[in-house]
C-alpha cells in the first residue's frame, strides 16, 4: 500500500474547476477567498428565490384587500344597506388582522411560516367566496361582513407568515434584500387591488372581479405549497399568551413598532387619505385631469416611489450593516416631505412632497422589518413580526381618523401636525442605532 506524500499531485479545488482563480494555497486565501465569494453568490441567490416565491402571495392577499373598496360600498348602498354599517363591513378587516396578528406570529414560529401563509392563502379563496355569495344571494350585508372579518385573520396569515420567512430566508447578511421584496409586494398589493377592482368591475361585473381575484389566490396558493420554502426553526417550547405579551412589551420592539406606527399613521394612513381632498379643495390637475384622476395619479406616485426605494434600502442596509441608520435618514426625511406638502403652493411642489415621502417610506419599512432579523433571535421572529404588523395596523386605522378630523380645521393641519408627531419619535430611531451596534 503507497501512502500519498505532500508531493504528490494535488487536483485543482472546486472553484478552480468552476473557473473562479485560486491564488495561493487554502491556508493563504485564495481557497477561502474564492469560497467566501461564492458562498455569498450562493446565499444571495437563495434568498432571492425564497422571496420571490413568497411575494406573489403577499401581492395577492393585499389585493383581495383592496379589490373590496371599489365594489362593496356601491353594491352596499344599492341593497340598502346603512352607510354606517358599511363602515364597519369596511374597517372590520383590519379590526381583526390588529387582534389576530400576534397570535399568528405565534404559530408561524410554532408551526412554520411555510404552512401559515398557505393556510392564509387558503382562507383568501373562502373570502372570495364569501364576496361572490354576497352578490349572487341577494344578501349582501351578512356575506360581505363575513368575508370581511376572516379576511382579517387571512391576511394577517399572509402577511406576518410572508415576514417572518422573509427573514429566515435572508438571514444575517441578506436579510434586507428579502424584507424589501416581501415589503414592495405588501405595499403596491392594496393600491393595485383599488385598481383593478374598479376597472374589471366596470368591464366585466362584481361577480367575475371576485372570481377572477379567487382563482388568483388559488394559485398563488399552489406556488406557494410549491416553491416556498420551510425555513422554521425549532420552538423549544410551546408558546402562550405570556410569551406574546412579553414580546409586545420588549423595549426593542416597542421602538421598531412606533416607527411601524409613524410610517403606517402618516404615509399609509394620513395622506392617502386626506390627498384627494387637498388636490380638491386647491383645484390643483395633472396631465388634464380632474381631481379624481389626479389624486389617484398621486397616489399610484407616492406607492411607485416607496417600492422603487425598498430595494435599494435591502441592500444597502445589508451591505454595510446598517439597516437601523437607514431607517433613521428615512424617518428624518418623511418630515420636510410633510411640510413640502402642507406649504406647498403650487401641483409641483406637492409632487415633490410626495416623490420625497414615497423614497422615506421605502427605506424606513424594510429597515424596519430587518432589524427584526438583526435583534430577536429566529425562534421569536413569527411573534416578532405579529408585533410589529400590529403596530402598522393601528397607525394605518388611526391615520385616516385623524387626518379627516384635522383637515377640517384648515388645509395644512394635518400634515403640520403629523410633521411634529413623526418629529417625536426621531430619539427611538437614534436609540435603534445604538442597540443594533452592539447586537
């Protein structure tokens, strides 16, 4: 038997042989460089594909959201239902997601992201249902608060399930990549639900609207149970109501959870809803339209710019570790993009205001959800995230409340007011930049 020498031939490393250059031997650098290299190609394509298996169903679920808008109300109002009790069909959707969010967190860590948010998807199809029943049956008011009321615990489903995989997918170092992905298909998923709900309705009806969003929930469904992966991790024990209270009260998720709140109350909240009256009242037109056309032209802005900046942000935050900083600079930016739109005179201006508040949006929220990935350890993440998606609901309920109130004393009230509650919460964003340099 010849036992082999130091001498003897050696045949070239693995890299070699896929064609990335080896200087030096493996315990010189140039193995482990060419190793680290691709082992930072391979983990950011990973995630990448994780996150765009998980984005079509995040999409989804926040269009079945927004396809509602344009069709409940009027077919509402034609069966004579009150328009109070169509403010509560309306509101009662995110009522439930903002009491079912943590416990949802809980058993995505508990369960698995992966089944959760099939689960959610599932639930998806059974609201579309719901809505199809409402209109075929003649009884609308039942079947749409109905669907309306599961759609709560459905997207919450989805939504926090989306997140929490989202970070297992990314993990420390590509986590902000995939937060942005899943964050941009939650964002442009509602607005683009207001759309196509208004315009296939007109087209084509009530009924096939909701049909056509159930078959496009089932199948992103089916490419879910497909493609997603199952990234959880393992729960050492089962978690309780102690757990999820312990978790809300964390002084690290209080400060992550009051900027969800601030970017939710002001951006998603606030001038959404109050912009089609300020374009209103100053008799402001863009490219020849009216108000409406106008306003909606802003708004589909305001969401282009936010899911323009969200890649951006990933990235950035991850390359250079500095997701709380970024989240900082966007919390900083989103007050002059205030103030730009309460003292603008002139359409100009308030574009600018809301091109600025769209790139500020876009870089707090997924800074925010990456953080997350950076402080709570991955078997807390579910809960985690149901914190934090509670905290953006709450923001984006009170917002429009607000707003609406404010906006009644005077054309500018809300956004300056807004500008010096977003003001109040820049110490907690600096208090994230110090915790997550020592995380």
């Amino acid at each position: 038997m010849v036992e082999s020498t130091s001498d003897e031939r050696q045949p070239p490393n693995r890299y070699e042989a896929l064609g990335y250059p080896a200087t030096g031997d493996d315990d010189h650098g140039g193995d482990a460089r060419a190793g680290a290299f691709l082992k930072d190609t391979h983990e950011a394509a990973v995630a990448a594909r994780a996150a765009l298996a998980i984005a079509p169903g995040v999409l989804l679920a926040g269009v079945a959201g927004g396809i509602a808008f344009p069709i409940l109300p009027i077919v509402g109002i034609q069966a004579g239902l009150s328009v109070p009790f169509i403010g509560i069909i309306l509101a009662s959707n995110r009522a439930m997601r903002v009491l079912s969010s943590p416990l949802v967190g809980a058993l995505s860590d508990r369960f698995g992201g992966r089944r959760t948010l099939i689960a959610g998807l599932v639930l998806q199809v059974a609201v579309m249902l719901l809505y199809t029943l409402g209109i075929t049956s003649g009884h609308p008011g039942v079947f749409f608060l109905l669907g309306r009321m599961l759609h709560g615990p459905a997207s919450a489903c989805v939504f926090v399930a989306g997140q929490a995989l989202a970070l297992h997918a990314g993990g420390k170092t590509q986590g902000g990549r995939t937060a942005a992905t899943v964050r941009a298909a939650m964002s442009v998923g509602v607005p683009l639900g207001l759309v196509a709900g208004g315009i296939v309705s007109d087209r084509w009806g009530n009924v096939v609207t909701f049909e056509s969003a159930l078959v496009g929930v089932l199948v992103a469904a089916l490419v879910a149970w497909r493609l997603v992966p199952d990234l959880r991790v393992n729960v050492p024990k089962r978690l309780g109501w102690s757990e999820i209270f312990r978790a809300m009260a964390d002084r690290r998720l209080v400060a992550i959870g009051s900027l969800t709140f601030a970017v939710s109350f002001s951006a998603q909240g606030m001038v959404l809803t109050t912009l089609s009256l300020l374009v209103h009242a100053r008799g402001w037109s863009l490219l020849g339209f009216g108000d409406k056309g106008s306003s909606s032209l802003l708004m589909g802005l305001l969401v282009i710019a936010s899911a323009i900046a969200m890649p951006f942000a990933g990235r950035l935050g991850d390359r250079y570790r500095a997701h709380a900083a970024l989240a900082l600079a966007g919390l900083i930016a989103l007050v002059p993009s205030l103030l730009l739109i309460a003292l603008s005179s002139t359409a100009i201006g308030l574009v600018a205001g809301l091109v600025l508040m769209g790139l500020a949006s876009g870089t707090l929220s997924p800074s925010l959800l990456a953080l997350i990935g950076d402080l709570v350890p991955p078997d807390r993440r579910g809960v985690a995230v149901g914190v934090l998606q509670l905290w953006g609901d709450v923001g984006g309920t009170l917002g429009p409340l607000v707003g609406t109130v404010l906006f009644t004393g005077g054309l500018r009230a809300p956004y300056l007011a807004t500008a010096v509650l977003l003001a109040c919460f820049i110490p907690f964003a600096a208090r994230l930049v110090r915790w997550n340099a020592r995380a």
